[in-house]
C-alpha cells in the first residue's frame, strides 16, 4: 500500500479513502464517466480540519494530488495520472449559513450550485451565476475556476460574487477569511489570489457569497 495513503487511514480513518477495486466506480471528468480512473485512491475529507491533515501528510512525502469538485470543467483540470492521489470535495457539502440581513450565503466547497439557488430562493435572494452545469457542479470548483454563465455581464464573474474564503495550503496551513463585507481596506485581499487559481495555490473549502434581492420578474 502507499504509504502516504495508509498514513492518512491510520490518522483519520479507512472509511474517508476509496482505493483498489472501488475505485473502478471513479472517474476524472463527466465526459469520461465509462473510464475507470486511474489515480491511486480518493480522499474524501468531511472538513477542513481532516483535509489540512491529510494535505500535511502529503507534503511530508512528497504525494502530488489532484482536487475533484463536481468534474464538469471544459480545461482537463480534474485529468489525473496513475501516481496521484485525489482530493474529492463531495462531502463537504454543506450550507453553513443564509444571512437575509447582509444578503451573503456561507457554503462549503461541495455544495452543488443548483442547491445554492433552491435554498436562497427561499429567503427571496438570488444568487445570480447560472449556466448549464449548474446540478452537478460544486462551489469550490466554480470559484477556483473563476467561472462566468448565462448572467455575466450583468452581474460579473465569481470574482465578483464571492466575498470570502477559507482554503487550505498545500502544507496543511488553514487560511481563513471569511468576510461578509463589501467595503474590506484591511490589508491584502488574499482571496482574488484563489479565485481561479485552479488549485495551484490551495483548496478552497468554504466561501462567502454575494446574494442580491430575487428579481419580481424578468424580461
């Protein structure tokens, strides 16, 4: 077995990675669902904390991985190779917080698009990036992709809609700043530097978004 893989079951369970036969169910991109991936084992981390381990360990021998969000990316960003390890995000799935008062929605990096919509709706608030693969693709992966859709120009790219993050660095470091603000001077701005940074810089798992009031109507 790899040893970096078996570190990671020792120090957070066998149950959070899948290798060997199962993965045969795995796949690097939605338009290769009939390929079996070949990468060594995914890990699927339920929060930050784990993912910061299991990242630390990675580091320490050297694994190289690759981040897997909701695999719908035009660029073969999620392609992987037989030695690499994958960090899929499908767990972190949850919706932390609608803020009606400061228009924001809290998310983890898994959450689903089409489920950030359904949810806001329900406050009357939009969040206004759409496009076609908005039921299978995850948040982490659309900012990280600094993604643009259907409302573009009128309401700009994720750039523009994300007004912070948490990510975690390739050696384990947790960075956080997840600000609701719009007006922020306080020195460095270090999410635009994540937002899409493709993963090369680290992994986002949690972000902040700018909602705006639900249209009446639309012509």
């Amino acid at each position: 077995m790899n040893t970096c893989i078996k570190r990671i079951e020792d120090a957070l369970g066998k149950e959070l990675v899948i290798k060997g036969n199962d993965m045969q169910s795995r796949y690097d991109h939605i338009w290769t669902m009939d390929k079996p991936s070949t990468a060594l084992g995914v890990f699927l981390p339920r929060s930050t904390e784990e993912l910061s381990v299991a990242l630390k360990i990675c580091n320490e021998e050297g694994q190289q991985v690759k981040v897997h969000g909701g695999l719908t990316n035009l660029v073969g960003g999620t392609e992987t190779q037989s030695e690499d390890l994958v960090i899929s995000l499908e767990r972190l799935n949850k919706i932390i917080e609608i803020d009606p008062a400061s228009r924001t929605a809290t998310v983890e990096a898994g959450v689903i698009l089409e489920n950030v919509h359904e949810v806001v709706s329900e406050h009357d608030l939009l969040f206004p990036l759409n496009f076609g693969a908005k039921g299978s693709a995850q948040v982490g992966g659309i900012v990280s992709s600094n993604a643009g859709g259907l409302r573009v120009l009128r309401y700009g790219m994720t750039r523009n809609l994300v007004l912070g993050l948490e990510a975690v660095l390739a050696d384990g470091t947790v960075i956080s700043s997840l600000k609701k603000i719009i007006k922020d001077n306080s020195a460095y701005d270090l999410k635009q530097l994540f937002i899409g940074s493709e993963g090369t810089l680290g992994i986002i798992t949690k972000v902040v978004l700018k909602l705006y009031e639900k249209p009446s109507s639309r012509c």
